[in-house]
C-alpha cells in the first residue's frame, strides 16, 4: 500500500474490522502493532518478501511472538505454524476450554448466499465485528447468555435447523458476486428464526432475541463487487498493484494496473514482510482462475 516507506521488519498480520471499517494490521518486533485503513480507491501496491513467517499467537491485546520464527507455506490459508495453531485453539471458544468466561455470547444466524446459511456464536462485546470478518452478507441475533448456555444453543440450533457452523470460503466469494437483495436474505433469515423461536431443548439461561436483521451491503460495498478473474496467488518477491474496489470480510477485491478484476485473500497476506512499489508498476502475482457454479463450489486451498 501507498504512503510511505514500510521497514523490512515490519509483518503483515492480515485483516481486522471493527466500527471504523476494515484495516490491514501490521505488527514488528520493536515498534509494535499499526494498522492501515482500508478505503475506498485507494492505491494498494507492494513486494513481497523472501519468505513467509508464522505471525504467533494474539490474545486481546496481547501478541506472542512465535518462539520458533518458522516460515509457513506461502499457499496456506493459516498464518500460524503447527504449534502457534495449537497455542491459539487451546485459547478458543470452539476448543471449549473457556468454560468460566464470564462475558455474555450472542448466539445468531449469518446468511452468505442462497442455501448457504449457517448458525454461530460470537462474544457480544464484539458488536458484530465477527460476521464483518466472516464476510456474512446478512445476520440476524437468536438470542444472548453464557459462553456454555450459547455453545449448547448453537448444536442444538445447527440439528434441528439443519444448517452447518461453516461452509467453503470459495462458495461465499461465489455467491457475493451476485447477491440477492436484502428483502431476499431477511425472509430466508426471518424463516429459520421462527422455526428456532418455537425450538424446545434451548438453555433456559439464553435470553431469546426478537428478529431484526442486518445487511451488509454498504459495509462491504456490494454494489461495487464484480466477478473477477480469480484469485492473486502470494510467492517470494512478487508484486501486487492496483485500485481498492471493495473489502468483504478478508477479502480485497481491486483493479489491477492492467484493468484485471482479481481478488486478494488477505489471510494469505498475513506472515509476508512487505515493502512499498510504485503504484504504476505491474502486478506479477500468479493469479489462480475457480470455475463458477450454480451452487457451492468447492474449497479453492
């Protein structure tokens, strides 16, 4: 990205949203952490460095470094190496070894295309940030309690509805390409709410929520989204170049130099130093093309 010198230490942490939109997150041994608004048409245009290192382990506010420095394959949608990926799930909700954590969970239905609807749970401290970063193109709050009372809400949910906890990611760059309106996503959200409203075998101890959806489409400017060519593909000393177009979860999607459409996943930004190129320079990153189909396609990794 344009804008100033980038020191060869400086790494790549991926991308964070929060109220203020999306930010490329930047972390370095001395200096710190620093992020990097992403907005509207602005130049994105940088070299990547001789390899990929494992970004560690981040809790709240606190980064741990990987003891190891190990390099991760530069195709791989993780950034974390074998041991910095087991640290960090012994921390997770999912793993369920957090079972005193006193904050309160919003339990919740986030809708990514036409039969892609899934059922999660997030920390509400975090204010819908969560559905941001998972590019949920609508959502929609069953209910809100205990981390245990959620996580119970959430299995039970996931069966009877019979909705998964996950899908491919190619299959919700897939269906963003094309989105229904709103009105469409609400009555498919509005649907499965009243079938989990009238659900027994839900904790007592989760507070149900009235039906109130939200859409996304101005958070990640849909209207500004087109099928791309595919995929920037990230190996040693290749550069990027181009126009931010839009940003959906960790997806940026720009305009190349060339006028090529292409997407960049910045999870597999994460882990590589990078330096500043001219913002005319061209864009030699392999770009890897998906067939698209009617339904979900299969994973793109």
């Amino acid at each position: 990205m344009t804008g100033g010198p980038w020191p060869s230490r400086w790494q790549c942490a991926g991308t964070r949203w929060d109220r203020h939109g999306p930010a490329l997150v930047w972390r370095h041994p001395l200096h710190g952490e620093r992020s990097s608004p992403l907005t509207l048409d602005r130049s994105l245009s940088f070299t990547t460095g001789p390899r990929r290192d494992c970004v560690g382990v981040r809790r709240g506010a606190r980064h741990t470094p990987c003891p190891a420095g190990a390099e991760v394959p530069a195709s791989a949608v993780s950034a974390q190496c074998p041991e910095c990926a087991r640290l960090d799930r012994s921390y997770s909700v999912a793993a369920d070894t957090r079972t005193d954590d006193p904050r309160p969970y919003d339990v919740y239905l986030a809708w990514f295309g036409p039969e892609l609807v899934k059922v999660g749970i997030t920390a509400a401290e975090r204010e819908g940030a969560r559905l941001l970063e998972q590019a949920a193109l609508s959502y929609c709050p069953l209910g809100r309690g205990p981390l245990m009372a959620a996580r119970r809400a959430e299995a039970v949910l996931g069966a009877a509805l019979g909705v998964p906890d996950r899908f491919p990611y190619a299959a919700k760059r897939a269906a963003r390409e094309t989105p229904p309106p709103p009105e469409r996503r609400a009555a498919d959200l509005a649907a499965l709410h009243r079938r989990a409203r009238g659900l027994g075998g839900l904790p007592e101890s989760l507070v149900p929520a009235p039906f109130g959806p939200v859409h996304h489409d101005a958070a990640f400017h849909l209207d500004r989204v087109r099928p791309a060519l595919g995929l920037v593909q990230l190996v040693p000393g290749t550069t990027v170049t181009g126009r931010i177009d839009a940003v959906a979860g960790p997806d940026i999607h720009l305009t190349s130099t060339d006028g090529r459409i292409l997407v960049l996943d910045t999870r597999q930004l994460a882990g590589w130093p990078l330096t500043a190129a001219a913002a005319d320079a061209p864009t030699t990153a392999p770009v890897a093309a998906w067939e698209r189909e009617a339904r979900a396609p299969e994973g793109l990794f």
